[in-house]
C-alpha cells in the first residue's frame, strides 16, 4: 500500500452532518446523493464523504477509535477559535504533536477530527 485514496463515515442523520461539516467546519461539498455526501477540502485535496449507513448501527457507538487528520494552512490557533465562534466544541487543548501542532474536534456521530500545521 502506497496512498489512502478516499475515506466515507456512515453517519446517523446525513443532513445533520451535512451541515455540520459544511457550515460549522468550512468543508466545501463535492458529489452528493440520496445515499451519500463527499466533501473537498483546499480544492480536492482532502477528500472524504459521509453516507446512510451501509448496516443497522442502532445501539452501536460510532466513531469511537477513529480520526481523520488534515494538515491545514490556517494557524490551528486561529483555526480552532474560529471553529469556537461556529459554536464547535474542541476536544481539548491546542497540543504538540511529533507532527505537528493540532487541535481535535468530534462530529456528531463522535468521529475525531484534527487539524494540524505540519511539520
């Protein structure tokens, strides 16, 4: 294996989320359909999609071992208090990565998200 091409999140309520990665975290929406949303990110770059679930998830906790990691441009420290003026919840501190400085937010399915300035 060489290159993660694409990555979908089966999500409870796709409008939900829909918003709220288009509206509160600025992702810019590619595709969609009835089934499935597919987000870019600076231009394509950043590529992933949220979809209805591909099986029943009632009862079940998703998102819970997973996060997607984009290295952004914007300083995280700007980043993260505009996405606090979005009223998103950060989940924790600004913090020093052996990659970079990044900050973590969930999703509404609990999905961890973090964005870092690269090293």
């Amino acid at each position: 294996m060489r290159l993660l091409t694409f990555a979908s999140l089966q999500v409870k309520n796709l409008e939900a989320s829909k918003d709220f990665y288009e509206k509160k975290l600025g992702f810019e929406i590619g595709e969609t359909n009835p089934q499935a949303c597919v987000f870019k990110y600076n231009q394509g770059e950043a590529s992933f999609a949220i979809r209805t679930p591909l099986e029943p998830l009632e009862g079940k906790e998703l998102g819970t071992g997973v996060a997607l990691w984009f290295a952004v441009d914007k300083h995280v420290d700007a980043l993260k208090e505009e996405f606090t003026v979005n009223g998103i919840t950060t989940a924790g501190p600004i913090i020093e990565t052996p990659f970079g400085r990044a900050f973590h937010v969930k999703d509404l399915d609990g999905y961890k998200l973090t964005f870092l300035n690269a090293k």
